[in-house]
C-alpha cells in the first residue's frame, strides 16, 4: 500500500471548496507520456495553478500504471525543482470501470478516483460509487462519481445514444453515493469529432462549423438543487482550429472536426462546474508539431528533435487554458 500522501500528492477536497467559491475551474489534463507530463507541470508552475493530472485505463495499458504512478511522484518533485515551493497536484483515475480498479489505484498512490457507472442502470450506478466511496475515504481519496451519458467514447464505454443528466435525479445519487463530486452530461462529448455536421450550423463568413450550445439551464438547475457542489465536465476539449488547420496542411485528414467553443467553457468555469477535463486538444497539438516538424525537416530522425516543439506546443495550450480559459492561475 503506497498512500499519495507520501508522493506529496493531494487530493480534490480543499480544491474544489476553493475553486467553486472563486469561480474558477481547476484544469484535468490527460496524459500518457513524459511529454505530456512535463508540459503540464511546467504550465502548472509558470501560472501558479492547481492541476489535476488524469490516468485513464487506456494510459494504464499503454504506458504501464506502475510507471504513470511514479511519473506523478515526479511531477512533484519536478515541480518542486522548479521553483513551486507547495505543488498542489491531484493524480486522478479517469473513467475507472470497476471497483477493483478503483481499488488498485487507491492502494497505488492515487489521491482521487472516477468510477464511470453511467452506463449502468441507475441504482447499479449507485451502489458501486458508494463500495468506491468507503474504500476510497477510508484512505483520505477522494471519488467523482458521473450521472448521464456523454455521446461518443468514454473510455472502454462507447456510447451511441447521450442523454443530459436529469436535475431531478442529482440530490438522491449524491446523498446515497456519497461521492465527492458528479460528473455530469450538459452537451459536451469526448474527441475530436464532438458533433456532426448536421448537427451544427455554419458561420457564413468563415464557412467553419459552430457546435450548438451547451445547456446552461440544465446546470443551473443542478446548481440549485445541490448548492456549492462540485461539478466536473468532461469532454471539454475545444479542439483549436489552428492545430486542426496545421494537421491537415502537413498530411493530416481530420474533416470537420469540432470542439466546445471556449466561450462557453469559461462561463461554466464560473458556475460550480470545478474540473473541466482536456485530452484530445493536448493530443492535436503534439500532432500538429510533429507533422509540422517532419513536413519541414524530413531528415530529422532524432526523437528529441520533434517531441521538443510537440511539448513546447502542449505546453502553450496548458498555459492558454489556465489563464484564459478556466482562470485557475495565481491560485497557490
Ligand atoms: O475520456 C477519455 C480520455 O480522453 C482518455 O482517452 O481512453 O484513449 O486514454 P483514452
Ligand atoms: P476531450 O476528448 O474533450 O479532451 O475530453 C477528455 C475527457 O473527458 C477525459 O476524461
Ligand atoms: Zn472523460
């Protein structure tokens, strides 16, 4: 048993209490190599910000637990080195899918879990967040929980059909779950491709597609029926179009892609939504540098010399999305 106390890890708790009641929202970024890694902790420490550094279990399969668990112990003393003198970084299980992988986080150095049970009928749903919930706040972890359903891949779950999370159904999943804080389907959605043509509209100047909005009134509502609770969106990537431009000029084919336009992130980065998750723009943007490297300098064959722009590039985006975006800078 390795508690992420002893890796000088947090967990979400003081957070999130100061993240709803400053109206920001503190930054989920994915990551699955040292790159990624290192960029989000140099934007955590360059801005001052909280972060909270996600493991799915497609990470865990491709870079080993093990290792992503110690990269996170060192994060922080990266971090340290740095010059942050009291990093506040949370190592979070994204989109868990069983309890007994919950579990092994937890006894790995974890500070914060997701169990995933979306797709579970309701009360199925429940009762595994709450067998989560007292493994997990026996060790002082804390546990996101998520209600409705996301359109397109959530992790190992493929969802065909989404459906908004029902208000009315907020105040009974957290008091019997006992969770920490809800996940929660507003009309975000994960990948690149988070609507279809048809279903957004085009901007007659630019001829890009815009995404139809997010229902604002649906959080609102869980606002008030759960007040001061910490909500977490997933599928937040905006999917930048420069990157996307940058990744079809240089070989790429990605059509149409589409994103949550940035406007709307920060308005709910007010509200008590307090971790917005982003994987896919971390992954456009590595992409976009790397295409652009190999397009410009086809004999470079060094590793080093392409991941440098692709983490230098990562790392403006974090910083983008710190500052400008969920507003968690200067917050240590
Ligand atoms: O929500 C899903 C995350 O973007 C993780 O994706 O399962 O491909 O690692 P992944
Ligand atoms: P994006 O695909 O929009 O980056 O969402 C990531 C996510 O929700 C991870 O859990
Ligand atoms: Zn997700």
């Amino acid at each position: 048993m390795t508690s992420y106390k002893e890796l000088g890890l947090v967990n979400t708790k003081e957070m999130f209490k100061k993240a709803v009641a400053g109206g920001y929202a503190i930054p989920a970024f994915n990551f699955n190599t040292l790159e990624q890694m290192q960029a989000i902790v140099q934007a955590a420490v360059e801005t001052k910000s909280p972060v909270i550094m996600q493991v799915s279990k497609g990470a865990r399969n491709y870079a080993n637990g093990t290792i992503l668990r110690y990269m996170a112990q060192g994060a922080v003393e990266y971090a340290k080195e740095l010059g942050c003198e009291n990093p506040q970084i949370v190592l979070h299980l994204d989109h868990g899918d069983s309890f007994e992988l919950c579990k092994d986080c937890i006894d790995n150095g974890f500070s914060s879990v997701m169990f995933d049970g979306s797709a579970l009928p309701y009360e199925d749903n429940i009762r595994i967040t709450k067998q989560v919930v007292e493994y997990a706040h026996a060790h002082d972890v804390t546990v996101e929980a998520e209600l409705g359903v996301l359109a397109g891949v959530e992790d190992e779950v493929q969802a065909e059909e989404s459906h908004y999370t029902k208000p009315e159904e907020v105040i009974d999943f957290a008091t019997r779950s006992g969770c920490d804080s809800l996940a929660i389907s507003i009309g975000t959605s994960h990948g690149a491709y988070k609507f279809t043509p048809e279903q957004c509209t085009r901007d007659p100047k630019t001829g890009k597609l815009v995404p139809p909005p997010l229902a604002f009134d649906i959080l609102h509502e869980i606002e008030k029926k759960l007040p001061g609770f910490p909500i977490v969106l997933h599928g937040s990537s905006s999917v930048p179009q420069d990157e996307v431009d940058t990744i079809n000029a240089h070989g790429g084919k990605l059509p149409d892609a589409v994103g949550i336009p940035e406007e709307q992130l920060r308005e709910a980065s007010k509200s008590a939504v307090c971790k917005i998750n982003i994987d896919s723009d971390s992954r456009l943007a590595m992409t976009a540098a790397i295409r652009k490297h190999f397009d410009e300098k086809p004999g470079d064959f060094d590793p080093r010399q392409y991941l440098k722009p692709a983490r230098e590039n990562m790392k403006k985006m974090y910083i983008h999305k710190i500052v400008e975006v969920l507003g968690s800078d200067n917050k240590l």
